[in-house]
C-alpha cells in the first residue's frame, strides 16, 4: 500500500511549470530517491509532501490524507509522524549538539529531562557523534553537522523522514557513512525515507525505487536495475553524465 502519493500535481511559480502533471507513490518502509539535474524540481516534491508549498493542482495523499486539502489539525497529525533533514542541516549556532537533537523532544513532548536525556544519547551514538554532544555546530566538521542534523530528525522516532539533498558538500567517505545510516534506520525502524538528490551514485546504492525528473515532468519511476537497464535516451543521457561523479 503507497504511504505517500502524488496524483496529478502541477506547480506553476509566476506562471512557469515546475512539477507538471507528476504522478508516483513511495511504498511504507521503503527508500525513495528522487534525482535530476538541479532546478528541476526535486526540493519542491520534496516540500509538497510536508505542504510547504501546495500544488496549483492535483493531489499530494500522505496515509489517505490529501495534505493540500486538510484542516490544521489533520496537518499537525501528519507532520508530527515526519522528520525533514534541511540540506543545509539547520542546527542552531547557539546551542550545542547535544541541545540541537534535543529541540523536538523539548517542544513537542512532556518527557522529563533525563527521558530527554536519554534518548539524545542514544541517537547520538545513533550516528556515532557521542563525543561531539557538548560542541557546537561551528566546532564540529560539515559531515558532523549532517549528522547532528539526522540525529534530530530521528530522536522522535519519525515513520517518515524527508531529506534534502543530505550529502551535498561532503567528501565521499562521509557521503558513505550518511547513506549507511539512512539505509540503517529504514531496515532497523521501518522508516520511510524519501531522499533528494543530484547524486546517482548515491542513490542507486540505497534507493529501493528511483523518480527522475526532466523539464518538471517524470523521466523515469522504477527500480535502481530498471534505471540502469533503460534503453530510455535521457536516462541513458543522464546516467553517462553523472559516471565517475560522487554525493
């Protein structure tokens, strides 16, 4: 059963197309990329399912709900099950990690501090970052950020976790260890993440289906060995682009 869908959707900005007539469907638990060369439409799928921005047209369903269409509190219900990773991470300079992974837990339960405690401890080790609990973002590395930035994203323990472009800047060691843990958390949690990407190196190491998007439309919906076995020309065009390149 599709956990997430998009039927139809169209967005226009000033009038122009961004997502035209976009149609597909995220399965629960599974790992959803969405790829294309940049300005084509990715982030804004991405901040659809959230209703960060909401379509000119058509539907976006997240669990039978059209999100677009909702009241406040059937919104609430629904973004409180999500988690998203800002590519730029969004950690808050003046507080520490440790602080940082600790926000949602703090303003959006009635845990005790030493529950809250806990559970930043325990998603810190999460993603190996137990050291770093007590620096701040400018005293960690940008890789150490991303992952400070997951580590919030996951303490609530999140059913579905929306990533924008997570490995963007990052060397391809740390690029490595961030898809290991994305596809951690979908295998040990059941989470269902949904990954924005320039990256297909990337993405074909993790995704379990793949959309790319050409000129705001669908290019290509499928497996990563469907991708790669297209005889479709720009998917061919696209995958002899991106050879050699890393997230």
């Amino acid at each position: 059963m599709a956990l997430i869908e998009f039927k139809n959707v169209v967005k226009r900005f000033s009038g122009s197309p961004v997502l035209d007539d976009v149609s597909f469907s995220v399965e629960k638990g599974e790992v959803f990329c969405v790829i294309g060369p940049s300005g084509v439409g990715k982030s804004v799928t991405l901040k659809h399912i959230v209703r960060l921005l909401s379509p000119t047209s058509g539907e976006v369903v997240v669990d039978g709900v059209d999100v677009a269409a909702c009241g406040e509190d059937e919104l609430y219900k629904i973004r409180s099950r999500m988690a998203y990773l800002f590519q730029s991470g969004a950690l808050l300079a003046w507080k520490t990690v440790a602080e940082n992974v600790a926000l949602p837990l703090k303003e959006c339960t009635s845990l005790t501090d030493d529950e809250i405690d806990a559970k930043v401890a325990e998603a810190l080790e999460a993603v190996e970052l137990s050291g770093a609990a007590d620096k701040y973002p400018s005293e960690i590395s940008g890789g150490m950020q991303k992952r400070a930035a997951l580590a919030r994203a996951m303490v609530r323990q999140a059913e579905i976790v929306l990533y924008d472009e997570p490995t963007s800047g990052l060397d391809p060691v740390t690029s490595v260890m961030i898809h290991r843990l994305i596809k951690k958390f979908n295998k040990e949690r059941g989470v269902t993440s949904v990954v924005v990407t320039h990256d297909l190196a990337g993405a074909m190491s993790i995704a379990d289906r793949l959309l790319l998007l050409r000129n705001a439309r669908v290019a290509f919906f499928g497996t990563p060995r469907e991708f790669f076995d297209s005889t479709d020309p720009y998917a061919m065009e696209y995958i002899a682009a991106t050879k050699g390149t890393t997230i």
